[in-house]
C-alpha cells in the first residue's frame, strides 16, 4: 500500500479550512496549525494586538448570499450582512460537521518552514505549549491570508509624540479613546469600522489621507450591493480587460464616478475623497460612515500626515499643525508574511522602482517547489466573493499536488514569472500605490477554475455553454443570470473534482431567498 504523502496547512481561516478537508478529502494525511484557539482566522476575534482580528462591530462587506463554501451553505438564520460573531461561528459549524478538529493543532505559532538537509521534506518549526518543535512534511500550504504582517508607515520624529500611535491591527476598544482627539490614517474599510466606533465616544476624529478613495454602500436601492455582479457579467468584465485593458479600465471607472454621484450627491470637494483610484488598481471601500460623518460634521478631512513637531503636535500635508491631537491610529493596510518562508526568492523587473516582487507561479508557487509548496497570501484582485474562491484555490492546488492537473517545467514557469512582474510593472507605473501581489484577474481565475474542475466552461459561449442551455435553460439562466453562488464551483461532474449533489438545490434556494429585494426603506 501506498504511503500517504503528508501536508502541513497553516491557518484556520476559511482558506485553510477548505485546505485542509479538500486535501484530507483527495488522499493526503494533513494537519493544520492554528495560532488562536479557535477557528475563524481574522474572524475570531482576539485580544492580542499582535493578531489581526474584525472588530466585534464588524459586519461583512458582502451578503451571505454571496458567500460561503461550495457545499456547506450560510445558514438562512443569519442576517443579511454576517457580523464576526456570525461568521466565526458558521466556520466552526464548517470545521465540525467535516470532522475537522481532529486534525488541527491550536495554539500552534509558528517560527518558519525550510528545507531538510537533504532537499527532499520542508521543516516547518512552530512553537507548540511554549516549546519549539522541529516537524517534516512532504508538503506544505500557507494559508495564513494576506492580512498578517502590519504595514506601518514611516512617521517623522514619532518619538517626540507623546500620545498614542498604533496600527489599526492593535485597535480593540473605542473606550481607550473616550474623550481623546484622535487622528485615522486612512479612509478604507479598516478605517470606516474604527471611525464608526470612535465617533460616538471620542472628543474629535479626524481621517488624514492623501488621495481619494471609492466608497461604496453595503445596500442599494433596497439590494445588497454585491448582488449586482452575475457570472455573466463578471465574464464580461474578465473579457474587456483582457482584450481591451485601456477601454476597460475607462469604461469601469466612468461607471464608478456615476455609482458614487449617484450614492452619495454632490461632495464637499474640501473631503478630497474624489478623485479616486481606479477600481482595476485598488481596492474600494466599504466605509460608508466615512461619508455621513464627514456630512454631518463628526469627522474631519486632513491632509496626509507629514511628521509630528511635538508632544502632541502634527503637522500635515498642506502645512496645517493641530497642537492637542491624543492618538494615531494607522490604518493602511497589510502584506504578505514572507519572514516565515524564507525560501521564496523576489526581484524587480526592468524599469520599474517599486518594491521587490515574490517570484511565486501563478502568484501560489514557488518554482523550485510548485510540487509541493503554495503560498495563499499573494493574489491581490484574485477572488471571487468571499469564502467562495476558497474551495476553488483548495481544489486546484491539491488537483496539482495528485497530478490531476499538469503544470509546466520550471523554465516555463520563470518566464512567465518575468513575464507577468513586467505587468505588475506596468500596472505600478499608473499607480504607484498599488499592491504588487496583483494578479491579471482573467488569467488567475481561469487557471484556478481549470485546474480546480469547476466545469464553469459549461456557462460560457462555447459549444459547451449552448448544450448546456439547451439541456437545462432553468440551471443555465440562474447560474449566469442569478446570484453568483460558491455552490457552482460544485455544480458539474468534470472527472477532477467530486460534483456536491446539493448544489442545485442550494443554487435554487439561493436564489428563491433573493427574491424578497429590493426591501423598501433600505438604502
């Protein structure tokens, strides 16, 4: 009999979840490593400041209809919008009904993964009960998320501020603040749950930016925004931007000019937050609080912040110094935790200044060790909504992993490396903001999708999608017309992958569910 071949899955999040049961499910022996006691990942929240964690306030940016794993739909019990509490609770609902406790280490910190001596089994060293353990597996997958290491701006003299500077990763409670003046780097997502919670209870709050920023509701016109998009669409969209990048890009940002006049009026051209990034370069927020307060005056428009020139002095931008500010809370961003894999190489193409690239295939693997190595924390735009990619990934990589699917020799996979970073290149040149873990979104989800054998060919213009049509017209128009569901990544039987045999009655239901909008008075 055969050995079963042996993985290491870091994180519990939703992505090594679906990691560890497809893995698991496909023959291999898995363990998981979780640093929190729970599963949940960013979702289970914690106290600890070094861990990246929603608030308790947090509600999802998009709709349970939406979300969720390919063949373990979100209860109906759940709100329209899952706070933490909820969605931390639907993963360990997840995790119990596929048995996988039993096969995940909690409390698991881990230190890095290398090679053995030998080249032939990664050491993954982690810290367990306070004791540092040397363990080798045949493979391994991170899927720590990309949300891990903090990034903290460099802030001039900060050491002559006496008040508070954090990163948005260490803020847990608004009443630390009571009746302080506190100052939010940043107007994205992150930005607009603090600012929610520190409005009510601090004594002044004030959002410093440098640009604009897209901000989007949760709700419109009585809809759950997200619910907008359809397979047929987003196909659409994948299409423009392959074939047509600069239309599409025009195109795309025409329509989020119009979507924000629309949403919100005309805006106080003092705010900044217009203009503002095109969607295909950075991501939009979904801070919709930032835009009432700074209507009704609860919150402020600074300038970025330039450098502190006192105890609690800061001076701005465009000259302004405020002498009595209490708190900094940083709220710009995060990226990819390379410390704990040293083994991935990075460089930088021709003409380009930015930040060092990781030279990772397909933004997942490592070339050397594409057999046995994948990293899930460097594909920024790769995702569908949600949890719902996660099963997609997880398929894909162990389809890979079980030589289901072919990948190319590792010649092939440097250039295309090269090829793609001078992309990357390209895409910093217009914006030189951007996150460089980008991926060209309709080369990333197509690879993923044949790899993973979702069968989603099935749905396009082919002459698979026309027999498709002609077999079942009712699937056909829900998949591609309706909600935009996980459960399609489990519809078909492609021979890569098991079909989940209530997928169609889960599309359907979905889809019966999101008949009751638009809700009137919900905006």
């Amino acid at each position: 009999m055969k050995e079963q071949l042996t993985v290491a899955v870091i994180g519990a999040g939703s992505s090594g979840l679906s990691m560890l049961k497809t893995l698991r499910e496909d023959g291999f022996k898995v363990t998981l490593y979780e640093r929190r006691k729970q599963v949940g990942g960013l979702w289970a929240y914690s106290d600890d400041p070094t861990m990246t964690t929603a608030l308790r306030s947090t509600e999802a940016n998009i709709s349970k209809y939406t979300c969720g794993m390919t063949d373990f739909p979100i209860p109906d019990k759940y709100p329209h919008h899952l706070t933490q509490a909820d969605f931390q609770e639907y993963m360990e609902l997840y995790a119990r009904h596929f048995d996988m406790l039993k096969d995940i280490v909690f409390n698991a910190f881990l230190k890095r993964v290398v090679r053995n001596e030998e080249d032939t089994k990664w050491q993954v060293e982690v810290v367990i009960d306070g004791k540092l353990q040397v363990l080798e597996y045949d493979k391994v997958a991170f899927c720590h998320g990309y949300q891990t290491k903090a990034q903290m701006p460099t802030l001039e003299n900060c050491e002559e501020f006496e008040g508070i500077v954090i990163h948005s990763q260490a803020y847990r409670n608004p009443e630390d603040f009571k009746g302080k003046k506190v100052v939010v780097v940043g107007v994205g997502s992150t930005a607009g749950d603090i600012i929610k919670e520190l409005v009510p209870v601090a004594s002044k709050v004030y959002a410093s930016h440098r640009r604009g920023m897209l901000i989007l509701k949760k709700w419109k016109n009585g809809t759950p925004t997200d619910l907008m998009i359809t397979r047929r669409r987003r196909q659409m969209t994948l299409f423009l931007q392959s074939n047509f990048p600069n239309a599409a890009r025009a195109i795309a940002d025409l329509g989020c000019r119009y979507l924000m006049r629309s949403t919100w009026g005309q805006l106080d051209p003092t705010w900044r937050v217009t203009p503002f990034p095109s969607i295909t370069l950075a991501i939009p927020s979904t801070g919709e609080n930032i835009i009432t307060s700074l209507k009704d005056g609860t919150l402020t428009s600074l300038h970025g912040l330039k450098r502190f020139v006192g105890p609690r002095s800061i001076e701005f931008d465009d000259g302004t110094v405020f002498d009595d500010i209490d708190a900094v809370i940083c709220a710009t961003g995060y990226s990819a935790d390379f410390d704990v894999a040293p083994f991935v190489e990075q460089s930088r193409p021709a003409n380009y200044s930015g930040p060092p690239i990781a030279r990772l295939w397909m933004n997942l693997f490592p070339p050397k060790y594409a057999d046995s190595m994948c990293l899930l924390c460097y594909s920024g735009f790769g995702k569908n909504n949600g949890f719902s990619f996660s099963d997609v990934v997880s398929m894909a990589v162990s389809n890979i992993w079980r030589g289901v699917h072919p990948i190319p020799s590792r010649e092939i996979m440097e250039k295309q490396i090269d090829t793609h970073h001078m992309w990357v290149a390209s895409r910093w040149r217009l914006d030189n903001a951007i996150s460089v873990s980008i991926v060209k979104q309709w080369v990333f989800q197509g690879f993923l999708h044949d790899a993973a054998g979702t069968g989603m060919e099935n749905l396009g213009w082919g002459w698979k999608g026309w027999k498709f049509w002609a077999q079942d017209r009712k699937m056909y128009n829900l998949m591609n017309h309706g909600l935009e569901t996980a459960h399609a990544f489990r519809f078909f039987e492609t021979g890569k992958r098991k079909a989940w045999p209530g997928a169609r009655e889960a599309i359907i239901h979905a889809n019966k569910a999101a008949k009751m909008f638009p809700i009137k008075g919900m905006r």
